[in-house]
C-alpha cells in the first residue's frame, strides 16, 4: 500500500486526491481480505456485504450488515481492527512512518497531507507530527484497553478479555464503534468502568491530536514555559463540553419516561451522558436506539451531524465549524463584519470554508436520505412510511457522520441501498469539501473580480 501510493501518478495529483484515492485503495484491499475463506464463519460473505463492511472499517463508522462478533473469525476481525487502525489515524500517516523507517525522503505532498490532516500550516516538522499522531493514539489505546482487560478478566478467561478489551478500546478511540457483542455495549449500561473508559476513549480521539498535543504542552510543559492554548483548541474544548452536557441533559429529559423510566436516576444520567458522547461519532450503544422517541432520535440526528473535531479520528462537520457559525451568527447580530473568537479574528477564508462545508454537507444528506427512501420504500401505510422517513433519515446522518447507530434499518437495506450508504460513508470520513477539491481544477483559471451588484436576504 505504501509503494501504491508513492506511484508517479502521484507527482501529478492534488494532495486531496490523494487522500481520497488512499482511502478507496484501503477499502478495495479491505474488501479482498474479508472475501478470504478464513474470514468468516459458514458462508462467505457476498461481494456487496464485504464492500460495506470494509468501507465501515476504514471510515471508522460502525454500521453493519453482519454480526461482527459472530459472523466473522477472529482473523476477520483482526482485518477489521486493521482496517479501523488505519483509517482513524489516517493512512498517509503510516505511510509517512514506514516511509521514514526504509530511509526514504518524504514528498512535498505527503508532508502537505499531514499538515492539512492533523494540523495547521504553522506545523511544519511532519515527521515529529506523523510520529506523535501514532505515539499518542497507541499510548490511549493501550491505556485504555488496560483498564478495561482489569475489568473483564472478572468475566472471561485471560485471552479472551485480553482480545475483547484490545478490540474495544482501539474501536472506541478511533470513534469506530464496532464491537463484539450483539447487543453492543447495553449488557454494560450500569457499569462504571466500561461507560466510563469508552467514553474517555471516545472523547480523546474526537478532539483532534493537534488538541491532543496542545493540551500535553498545556498541561505538562516539563522544564518549558506553559505554552497557551491555542484559539482552535479552546473552540473545540469549549464546543465539545457544551454539546455533551447539553446533549446528555436533553436526552435524559426526553427519555426518561420511555428508555430510561425503569432505571435510577443515576443510572439515567449514567446512560444519558453516555449516548451524549457516543452520538457524536462513537456509534456504541447502553440503550436500545429502535425503541427511542422520535424527538431523541432527531436530536441525536443533530449531534451526529455536528460529529467530532477537525484532525481526529471522527466525522461530521466538525465542533470548530460549528464554532465558526455560532461565532459568525453572534458578529452579525452584534453588527460586526468581522468574526472574532475569545478575543482572535478568524480569516474570512475560514470562515468561508466552514459555510462550504456546513452547506455542502446538508446538501449531501438530503439526497443521499431521498435516495434511501427511493430505493428502501417499505411496502407499508401512510404512518409506517413517516416512521420510515425517520430511519433512513438517521441511517444517512449516521452514515455521513461516521457514527454507526442505526435503528435497526441498516440490516434490512437492498442492495442500492449498501452502496449508497457505502459511498456515503467514504463522503463523511473523507469529507465533501475534501471531494469537491479533489474532482475540481486545482486552481482558477486567471486573477479577476466581477463588479459587485447586492441581493436582497432575510
């Protein structure tokens, strides 16, 4: 894969292009490896089920077509795991390490890739990024699948909850939410240590590694100065805790004389921050999402489409270009033309990017939810189709968002309805702005301005 992508043809690709066609190569292979005999249990899997389960696993998804835990051996799921590791810490990044291991020089283009994955340009050491990026994330995983194999070694043997922590934690840091238990993690809903480290595992790997990083120098500076936070990471922490205290207070509001009416308060609340943080990208789950109200799964529909931070391992469009708008909503109304931020200006070329991707992104979900229900038209009356309208509604965010909840929809979709949202996770992981670069000119055709002319708004 990594000789793949240092082809000639690369000297003439865009970095988004690149990334974009690293992501389908990881993919078209991921798909070759689940068709092995060994990768299964009983049948094998059709061309169509192997396609989408490996599309899931690199885009760090988590929807299925197929148990995981029981359809596949523990060699499928080890492809799986792969498959996870590398599209949540992105596939350039190995191919940079691996490159800088065999002692080779590292392209212009790959160094581009990296920054624009990860960081800001101001970034200029890729080497020391491309490493941190894959230091942090093993050190996380391993921590956190530490804790959780103390856990289950109460429960299974010693390799088997060896196994089981292992898969869950790298499937909750990369945002991936596969697991290996039909029920997903509900078995584990009053437990502390589970909800408690997945949500960790969660909430670390989708706040972006440059956060990451700038919260290691914040907090631990060594024999340095403290060095301050800087403006992106202050949006995404300030973002990220508004949206999963706030989420989890309205879902337990919601739910609390439905899902949540048997248990304590204190398992509700327990629960409710849970799917809180999951619904962001995570794709886990202690609650049954089917049996959910239509208002929670609408607003777990926003928190999906809100989704992780820049530079992590989620999708979405992203907490800092939500940031971004509310920032610029609070200018306008306050009758400022510039939009500013804990006392920082944003560049209206930001600003403009994250209006592109929110606008983009909405434009994705409508056809891509029309086409669902075109192709996934259940055969039932006028209020079976509008709690239809709701599923595949869910399945597409879910889908675009990289989450992998789902109400029960996605084992039941025909085949159109895979490769729609097959290609729909591609679009969320990579990201639309990412692809309509990719297929665009790479630069505009001469330097000119037409005259200005005003239309009327609001």
């Amino acid at each position: 894969m990594i000789f793949a992508l240092r082809l000639n043809i690369q000297r003439d690709l865009h970095p988004s292009q690149i990334l974009v066609f690293s992501f389908i190569f990881a993919i078209l292979a991921g798909t070759l490896l689940l068709k092995l005999p060994g990768a299964v249990n009983g049948e094998p899997l059709s061309l169509l089920d192997a396609l989408f389960t490996a599309t899931s696993a690199v885009c760090v998804t988590g929807l299925v077509v197929v148990d995981t835990g029981a359809k596949f051996t523990q060699t499928g799921q080890l492809i799986i795991l792969f498959l996870i590791q590398i599209g949540g810490l992105g596939i350039m990044t190995f191919s940079v390490v691996f490159i800088m291991i065999l002692g080779k020089k590292i392209s212009f283009k790959e160094k581009s890739l990296i920054q624009e994955t990860f960081v800001d340009s101001s970034m200029k050491d890729v080497k020391s990024i491309a490493f941190s990026v894959i230091l942090f994330a093993l050190a996380i995983e391993a921590l956190g699948a530490f804790i959780l194999f103390i856990y289950w070694t109460g429960e299974f043997d010693l390799s088997r909850a060896f196994y089981l922590s292992l898969f869950h934690s790298v499937s909750a840091f990369c945002n991936a939410g596969f697991a290996l238990f039909p029920d997903s993690l509900m078995r584990y809903n009053d437990s502390i240590v589970v909800n408690l480290t997945i949500m960790a595992l969660i909430i670390l790997g989708g706040i972006g590694f440059y956060v990451l990083t700038d919260l290691r120098y914040y907090l631990f500076p060594g024999s340095s100065k403290r060095r301050r936070l800087s403006l992106h990471s202050k949006v995404v922490l300030v973002t990220s805790a508004i949206l999963v205290v706030m989420g989890a207070i309205v879902f337990f509001v919601m739910e609390r004389g439905n899902t949540l009416k048997t248990d304590s308060i204190a398992l509700g609340i327990l629960e409710s921050f849970f799917q809180s943080v999951t619904a962001r990208t995570a794709g886990f789950n202690t609650v049954d999402i089917s049996l959910l109200n239509p208002e929670t799964l609408f607003f777990i529909i926003i928190l999906m489409f809100i989704g992780a931070s820049p530079g992590s391992t989620g999708g979405g469009v992203k907490t800092g270009t939500i940031g971004i708008l509310f920032a610029l909503v609070k200018s306008r109304y306050a009758g400022r033309t510039d939009v500013s931020i804990f006392k920082r200006t944003v560049p209206d070329d930001v600003v403009a990017r994250a209006l592109s991707i929110v606008v983009l992104s909405i434009i994705v979900v409508i056809l891509f939810a029309m086409g669902l229900m075109m192709t996934d038209q259940l055969a039932a009356g006028y209020f079976e189709k509008k709690a239809h309208f709701v599923e595949m509604l869910f399945e597409t965010v879910s889908a675009f968002g990289t989450v992998g909840l789902s109400t029960g929809a996605t084992s039941s979709l025909s085949q159109t309805g895979k490769i729609l949202v097959s290609l729909l996770m591609f679009i969320g992981r990579v990201g639309p702005l990412t692809i309509a670069l990719a297929a665009g000119r790479k630069k505009a055709k001469g330097r000119f301005r037409y005259s200005e002319e005003r239309i009327m708004t609001g």
